[in-house]
C-alpha cells in the first residue's frame, strides 16, 4: 500500500468517529443547500444556465491556445509581466525570484487554492518570509496550523469556540465566541499587515481573454486590499482558468457564486487588468501573473477526460458528497479534495500513488448533478479506475475477477454458489465480527443478510415443474371429453 | 407482451420474495414471464472495479440473450442503469455497440416499467404503514427515476410517504462497502438517522442493494427501522 492510501483511511477512519464534527459539517451544508436552492430558482432557466456555462468552457479549454495566447498579450500590452511555470516548482522558483528581486520580507495573500497546491507558504516561509493570509478562513487555518478544510470554506470544521480560543491563545486577544468579534480581532491584526507588506498575493477565479483581465471573486474585501496596497501583486493561476468573453461573466460569476456558498452573487466581484497606469494614482507599481500548468496540459491530451479542466472551483461537488461530508478535506491528503479532487489528482500527481480516491466513491452521482459547468465526475470516477487497472491491475483484483467472469457465465456452477452460501452462513457464527471473519470489513459494522431457504432459481424451478406436472394431465383430460 | 425478467444474484440469493412479487404483479396484468435462469449478474462489479475486460465477459451473455426480447425488465435501478447507461460505454467501439444499444432502449427498472411503459400505478394494494422512501442513487441519477416509485406508491391504500429531508447515498456502492467500511458505515449511519427523523416505520426503496445496507447496519445498531422493497408492497393487500 502507497503512502497517500494509507494516510486516507486512517484519517477517515478518525474523521468517521468525530461525530461532533461530522454534525457540524454536515448542519454547514444543509443550510447552504438551502441557500442554493433559493438562489437557483432565481435562475430564468438553471438547468440552461449550465448548459452555456458547460458550452463556454468547453470553448475554452478546446482552444486554449488561442485565448491564453490573446489573454497574455493583452495584459502584456498594460505593463503586466507574464510568467510561464511548467511544474509547481518552476512556478515557486519564479515567485521566490521576483520577492528576492524586491528585497521583500512580507507577504500579505488572498485566497489562492493554487498557491496551496503548489505549497508556496512552506517554501516562502522555509526561505524567511513572513506570510500572512488575509482571507479570514484561511487566516484562522494559517494560525492553527493547518491546511485549509475544504476548497471555499477553509474553516469549516471549527466552532465559533475553537476559534475564540484559538484567538485568545495565539493573538493575544479577549475576545468572546461572538462572530463580529472574532472578525474585528482579525481585522486589527491583518490592517497592519497589509500597510506593512511588501508584495501582494493573489489567485484568479478567471482569466478573461478578450479583456486581458483577471477576475476576482471575494466576500471580504481583502483580496481587493491585497491587490491594491503592496508595492508589488503577484498573481498566480492555472492556465485553465480561461474564460473566452468578458460578457461570459454575466453568466459565471452568479453560477460561481450560486454553486460556491449559495449566494446570489458575492460580495466583491473586481476586474484586474494592470499595474498602476501613467497618470493613475494607486494601484501596484508592478504586477507579475504566474500562468502554472503542472500537468494540466496532460489532462489536455486526454479528450476523454479533458472536461475535468472545466472546473471553476466552486466547491459544490464537495457539498454534496457523502464521503466529504463525512471524511473532510485533509483525509484526501492533496489541494483539491472531495469529487473534483478524486477526478483530478491521479491525473496531476500520478495515478499509482493517488488512484485510490477514486476507488473510494458510491459512485453516487450527486456531484454529477450538481456541478454548475456540467462535468460528469461519478463517470470520470469510473474512467479513472478503469485507466488505474490498464496501467497496473492487482495479481488478485486480475484472478478475482476472471474467477467471477467464470462462474457467473457457469450456470451450472453459479447453481452450487447457494447451497455453498447456506453452508458458509452455518458456519459463520463460529468467526464472525472476530479478525478471522472473512466478512470482517462488513460484520464490524453491519449485520449480513441471510441467504433465503429457497433462492428465486429454485423457486422458478420448481414452478415450472409443477406447470409440467400438471399440463399432461389437463391434456389428457381434453382429449378424453373429445 | 412477454416481458423478459433480468433477477441479479442478490435479488436471487437475498431477497427473492422481491423477485416473486415482480412475477406475481406482472401476471396479474396479463404479461407473459420468460425468465432466463443462466443471467445471474449484468457485470457491473468488474465494470465498477475498472475491469471492463472482465465485465464484458459477464456481459456478452446477457447482451445476447436479450437480443431478441420484447422488454426487459430488471430488478434493481442498479442492475438497471448498469444495462441502460453503462453497456452502451463498455462496449463502445466493439462489434456489440450496436446491440448494447439496442438493449439500452428496451430495458426497464421494474417501477419505471409499470408506471411509465404500462402507465399503470393502481396494483390494488394496501399497506397500512408510515413509510419513507429511499432512492437508490443510479435509479434516481442515472436513470432519473424521482417519480414511477412515488406514483405507485400513491396509489397504495392506507399508505403514508414521509419523506426524507436529503436525498443521500444509503453508502452502499458494492465494493466501496468493504474496501472503505468506515466512510461507507459513516454514510450509512446518516441515512439511517435521517429516516428515523421522519418517523416512519418502513424504509421503502425499489432497490433490494441499499435495502441490505440500510437494514443491516439498523439491525447491528438495534434500530427499529424495517425495510421492504417496493414490489413487496405493490404486493400487500
Ligand atoms: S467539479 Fe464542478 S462542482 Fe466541483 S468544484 Fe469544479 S466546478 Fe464546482
């Protein structure tokens, strides 16, 4: 067993257990469907709305070429300095090298799922810089260690409580478990930061390529702060990020919203297209935007799975699915969890090491019905293990299942496969819900089924039988009136 | 019509008064059953696992067997959605592509099959109890099978459908079940929970693989919850 999978089902088993936190997630997110709900019926024709959503992206990412080509000359055309990063590392080379180059100590961040799959904090702060994040979910996980819970709520998992302990404790603060509170103590402590900071960084929800401008999504204001107040913006994104049309955001920006936290639209919705322009009076002198493949070009090839490259991060897939829910984001040990993450990491990080997690689904299909930009994910889910097994199938997954194949196409055989149970059931008191149980995984926590006195083969058998039975006699019967 | 009966191995195994039941109500409306013993499973256990070599070799079969019937109806939404959505995937760019399709067309969940290709939901029943119902997800996503159960179930004297306030995965997903017990058994729990809220006596669902799942971890955890497959209440008189 690889590492990852290992990690995954120890942690989900711990996850499992919590069951003050699975109450707590799981109340989260019935008052977010709620929400959603209301907010899609607001929708002319939601179910339309996707659609075009589905249709704009696969737009998109089917010339990708085109439109980050025309996005980055655009925003080359307004002074903005366009970076290029092959692989994560690149990317945090090219980061370090710009905060050297401005002999920065300080970084104030906003919100960036990017940023964390490519683990910029860790090299950042390895290298002596002071990070600090100013999305309050974040802040709040920074402060506690943490990574972040879920993609769009990175706090999800704590109390209003723990984090009032969590404040007391590290910001010396005395505040109470009130919310407003708990935001004002953030709030003094992050305006310093943000007057004090040498570089901004920021992510992308898209890259508009006909107006060479990123787009930003934001409930709090800080990305805004971040992008205005330092000296210097970095912005870092993934090159699938692309929207071709400005007028596209009419569109997207509602269904980002919709699907992420329910809203009708968030809070602050800001357009970037340069550094401070002659003649304007603020804004960051320079700005540098960080275009990361790592390895999303290889989902490119891939035509059969390339609409995975769809996804706005919205969340919703997490949402709704019953195993986050229930195991949470760190148990997935990568950036981007839940179904979307499932979908996606064995393509990005190798199939051998991260092939479980889509092993690890009911296969359900609330993530396929839910997702705003229409991908397909329990189906990818399936394309994903049927791409794990051609790479490199178990000795015994390869028998058991030729040994199913065999006996299934054996009538004759499949005929032993009940009595054989009966037997097999006699006998299983004598280990059953021990570690000797065969059927351990199951007994622990579930009672089995009982295999019935007459199966309906047997039944059908003996019906038939009897219909034979009778039939030469009704015969004879007709032909002794004749 | 001579509608030909697709019975999985758990429905045979398990819980063959479903597959009784089906018989019973199909004959009762005049049909003729023509039920080939030797398709035991659709495949879909190796195709789920990733071995669509194998799931091929289980489904070829039953793709042949069926070629030539008039309807078919099949036990489980699972089962179901595995003949209906999946065969035309697993054999795409095969020589059987045609014929998955062609089978795809003419397959039915059972409770799709009476309300919808029969346009019959009056089976004279009576079942005197609170019940809630359970949508299996692949009836319900797969094949999106919200109402044929729920207009059957309307017109069942005596009966009460509460129902539940999610529609959530009971945690089954065959394999899943074992290979993740914890997060399947978590998933479980949740269904079972949000049933009991309802108040009902009686989980019903129109698939016998949920209905495994959600009794057993009731029974384990001596919850009184009951759970009876739907042909078994079309049944109840
Ligand atoms: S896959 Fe769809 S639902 Fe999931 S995060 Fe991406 S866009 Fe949202």
């Amino acid at each position: 067993m690889s590492r990852p999978v290992q990690q995954f089902k120890a942690q989900a088993e711990l996850s499992t257990h919590n069951l003050r936190l699975r109450a707590t997630i799981q109340t989260a997110l019935e008052k977010y469907a709620v929400v959603r709900d209301t907010n899609r019926r607001a929708f002319q024709d939601y179910q339309a709305a996707r659609q075009a959503a589905a249709e704009i992206k696969w737009e998109a990412i089917n010339h990708l070429d085109r439109y980050l080509e025309q996005f980055v000359s655009k925003l080359e055309a307004r002074g903005t300095k366009v970076h290029w990063a092959g692989t994560g590392r690149l990317a945090r080379e090219i980061i370090l090298g710009i905060i050297r180059e401005k002999k920065a100590r300080s970084i104030i961040k906003s919100k960036t799922m990017t940023s964390e799959e490519i683990h910029l904090n860790e090299a950042l702060e390895r290298e002596g810089f002071e990070v600090v994040e100013s999305d309050l979910g974040e802040f709040i996980v920074q402060l506690n260690k943490e990574t972040p819970y879920h993609i769009v709520f990175p706090a999800m998992h704590l109390t209003r409580g723990e984090i009032k302990e969590l404040f007391n404790r590290e910001l010396a603060a005395d505040a109470s478990d009130n919310p407003e509170e708990l935001t004002r103590v953030a709030r003094r402590v992050l305006r310093k930061k943000y007057v004090g900071a040498d570089i901004g960084f920021t992510g992308a929800n898209f890259a508009v390529a006909d107006a060479g401008m990123v787009s930003i999504t934001e409930n709090e204001g800080n990305a805004r702060l971040t992008a205005a107040l330092p000296k210097t913006l970095i912005t870092l994104l993934g090159i699938e990020k692309v929207l071709p049309r400005l007028e596209d955001l009419a569109l997207f920006l509602p269904l980002l919203a919709t699907s992420g936290t329910g809203q009708p639209l968030t809070c602050y919705n800001t357009m970037y297209g340069g550094p401070r322009q002659p003649g304007e009076s603020d804004g960051p002198e320079e700005w540098h935007v960080v275009l990361l493949d790592n390895r999303r070009t290889e989902l490119l090839a891939d035509a059969e799975q390339r609409d995975s490259l769809h996804c706005i991060r919205c969340g919703a897939c997490l949402n709704v699915c019953p195993i986050f829910r229930n195991v949470g984001g760190p148990a997935y040990g990568t950036t981007y969890s839940g179904p979307v993450g499932s979908v996606i990491t064995p393509h990005l990080r190798g199939w051998q090491d991260w092939k479980h997690l889509s092993f690890s689904s009911s296969l359900c299909g609330a993530c396929t019905e839910t997702c705003p930009v229409k991908i397909d994910l329990a189906h990818h889910l399936l394309q994903n293990r049927r791409k794990a097994v051609t790479q490199k199938s178990s000795l015994a997954g390869k028998l058991g299942f030729k040994l199913f194949a065999f006996i299934f196409n054996r009538p004759r055989l499949y005929r032993r496969v009940a009595p054989l149970g009966r037997l097999g059931q006699k006998l299983h008191p004598l280990v059953k819900g021990t570690r000797l149980d065969p059927a351990y995984a199951w007994t622990k926590s579930r009672a089995t089924p009982q295999i019935a006195p007459r199966t309906f083969r047997e039944f059908w058998r003996e019906r038939n039988l009897h219909e034979i039975q009778q039939r030469p006699m009704q015969e004879t019967k007709g032909q002794n009136q004749i | 019509m001579t509608v030909t009966l697709f019975i999985p191995c758990f429905v045979d195994l398990l819980y063959p008064r479903v597959a009784v039941s089906i018989v019973e109500i199909l004959e009762r409306l005049g049909h003729k059953i023509d039920f080939p013993e030797e398709l035991n499973c659709c495949g879909q256990p190796a195709f789920n696992s990733g071995y669509w070599d194998e799931a091929r070799a289980v489904a070829l079969p039953v793709l042949r067997r069926l070629k030539n019937a008039e309807a078919v109806v099949i036990a489980s939404g699972s089962c179901g959605a595995m003949q209906k959505v999946f065969y035309p995937q697993l054999f795409a760019g095969t020589k059987q592509e045609a014929e998955a399709k062609n089978l795809a067309a003419k397959c039915w969940e059972f409770s799709d099959f009476l309300a919808t290709k029969l346009g019959v939901t009056d089976l004279g029943a009576r079942f005197l109890h609170k019940v809630t119902f359970h949508d299996g997800c692949h009836g319900l996503r797969e094949l999106g099978l919200k109402k044929p159960p729920r207009a059957l179930l309307a017109k069942v004297r005596g009966l009460e459908l509460v129902e539940m306030k999610e529609e959530v995965c009971c945690g089954f997903g065959g394999a899943f079940a074992v290979k993740f017990p914890m997060i399947s058994t978590a998933m479980g729990e949740v269904k079972c929970a949000q049933a009991a809220e309802t108040g009902a006596e009686y989980i019903v669902s129109n698939d016998s693989s949920c209905l495994m799942h959600i009794q057993g971890l009731a029974d384990k955890q001596g919850m009184k919850l009951k759970v009876i497959h739907l042909a078994e209440v079309l049944t109840s008189r």
